[in-house]
C-alpha cells in the first residue's frame, strides 16, 4: 500500500494591493504613487526609464483604459478569480499547501538575502502592517492578510521537503522562526489570510529571491526546483493531498501584455523551454515575481490546465499597473 502523497493542484495567483482595495482609493493611489517611482520603472526590453518617457513612449495608448468603469469592471472580474480560486482549491480538499512566493525584507534583508529558502517552524505569523507613512497603505496591508495571525505550518513536511531539494544538489537555506517584530509578508499573507480565510490548511513557505540583486535564480533553476519539490512530494509519508500555490505577478510596475500571455501560454500548454529561456532583463522589479509561477509550473508538469485568466490592469498613460493573473491546473 501507498502512502506516498500527491500533488493534486497548483494555483497561482497574484497578489498586488490593487486587489486590497476599490480603484477609487488603491488605483488611483498606486497611480500617483507610479510618477515618482524612479527606479522600479522598467521597460518591455527590461530598461529603467522614468516615468514621463514611458508616457512618451506609449503616446496615448493607455488613455482609453483609465476610466472608473474600466477599473471597477477589472476589479470585479479579478476578485471573482480569487473567489473561483478559492472555492476550486477547497473542492479538491489539499491537507498541506506549499507556497512558494518571495521576501520583500519582511523576513530577510540585505544583510542575508538566500536565493531559496524553506520555512520548517512550527507556525506561520504574518507580518502586520508596515508603517508606509499612509494610513490607506496599512488597511490595504491588511486587506491582503498582513494583520498578524498565526497559521500552522507543516515542519514535518517541511523537513522532508528541505532534506529532499539537499538530496537534489540543491543548496537550501532554512528558517525555523522569525524575528519578534516580523512575519511572513503579503506573498503569503495573501494566500492563507485573504485568499483562503478561515480555511485551515498547514503551509510550507517555499521562499525565492525573486526581486533583489545579485543572487536571483535563473528561469530554468526555478524550473528545476518545482520538478524537485514535486519529487519531494512523491517519496512525502502521510498520504497527503498537496496543492503548490505561486504567489505574484505577473509583470509591474510596467504591465508587459506580451510577456504575461507569452507566460501563460508556455504554463497552458506545458511548454518547458519557452519557461527556461524567458530574458532575465525582462525579470526585474515586480516582474521578478515571474520566477514563483515559473517553479510552479515546475511542480505541476503532469497536471493538466483547468483555467486560467489575465487581466492587464493599466493605470496610468505610462502603462504601470499590473498583470492579474489566475489558473489552476489539476
């Protein structure tokens, strides 16, 4: 008899502060917020450019889809993914949830900045809120689980996992805790305290340095290290149903329309190389986050596409924003 465990689903889902809250306040925010944004700013080709020559460059293109309408219509049909998300992933009845998502100097900093980390403590505590000099940016904070809950976790799971990616020459580094005044950031804050609330269900935070140079992993090691946790899940005791959630992206602070469907696509149809090769100079600032989905796709390599859908969420004439993305494969 098998008591091996299984993974049943991989989902991925974005996680920006767009979803926090109605456009009026958050978009129209993150709008005025984009203008002096120097040095998040890149282009389709990955180049840093300001705010006014991005403007310049898209030359109008943007204008049309600035509009409240346009917003809240957005708004409403990506919060109706995360419902749908939510209710398809509590169908298939995961007992543990990996999710791999990156640090944003919630738990790590300059200071000691690994490439891949897997969380083995006992618990999860997210972070509440940061002080961001905006009592709008701390309820959008929490609105996207960063309130200072505590969650199970899964050491045993974890455990195996990390002993597994060792055994795969992966070099992994650990954490058991967090500091007194941290916690696990809107990454996961999103998935277990917004996405999933009052859904009980252990996780095992699988950490990628998606954003900060030098040591962010190529596409194709991100690749590699969803196929190994999924190997870690095969020879994982317990018999246990898993579902392995990328949270992220795809592409800001510059929504780059071609390079998300690109990504979806390759994801859709289990297009390996196209996930491997993807130009890492596109992979800068929020449009790292790439890299979570990318290890995803990794893990779900057997599973077939369910659904997925895009929404390229403009809000300025620059063409900042984000790209929403949603899909679960099964």
């Amino acid at each position: 008899m098998n008591d091996m465990s299984t993974i049943v689903a991989v989902a991925g889902t974005s996680h920006s502060p767009m979803l926090g809250m109605e456009p009026e306040r958050m978009w129209r925010l993150r709008a005025e917020s984009d203008a002096d944004n120097s040095y998040e700013l890149f282009d389709k080709k990955g180049e840093l450019k300001d705010f006014d020559e991005l403007v310049a460059a898209a030359d109008g293109r943007y204008d049309d889809e600035l509009t409240p309408e346009i917003w809240n219509t957005k708004y409403t049909s990506a919060l109706g993914c995360v419902d749908r998300l939510r209710d398809e992933l509590i169908e298939l009845n995961p007992d543990l949830l990996i999710v791999i998502g990156d640090d944003q100097e919630e738990l790590f900093t300059p200071r000691n900045q690994p490439a891949i980390a897997v969380y083995y403590g006992e618990k999860i505590e997210t972070h509440k809120p940061i002080d961001m000099g905006s009592a709008l940016l701390s309820e959008v904070q929490h609105n996207l689980g960063m309130d200072g809950k505590i969650y199970p976790a899964h050491p045993t799971a974890a455990l195996h996992i990390i002993s597994e990616l060792v055994s795969q020459e992966f070099d992994i580094a650990t954490s058991s805790e967090t500091e007194t005044e941290g916690g696990f950031g809107h990454a996961f804050a999103w998935v277990v305290g917004r996405m999933l609330e009052s859904v009980t269900i252990p996780m095992v935070p699988v950490l990628i340095n998606t954003y900060y140079p030098p040591n962010q992993p190529s596409p194709g090691r991100c690749y590699d290290l969803g196929r190994a946790i999924a190997a870690a899940v095969d020879s994982l005791p317990g018999d246990l149903r898993v579902a392995v959630i990328a949270s992220g992206g795809l592409s800001h602070f510059v929504v780059n329309d071609d390079l998300d469907q690109q990504i979806l696509e390759a994801m859709r149809t289990h297009d390996e190389t196209t996930l491997r090769t993807l130009p890492v100079e596109q992979l800068d600032s929020g449009t790292s986050e790439v890299r979570n989905w990318i290890a995803a796709a990794g893990a779900g390599e057997k599973l077939e596409h369910r659904w997925s859908e895009y929404i390229p969420a403009w809000r300025t004439p620059a063409g900042t924003g984000v790209g929403l993305a949603f899909g679960l494969w099964t």
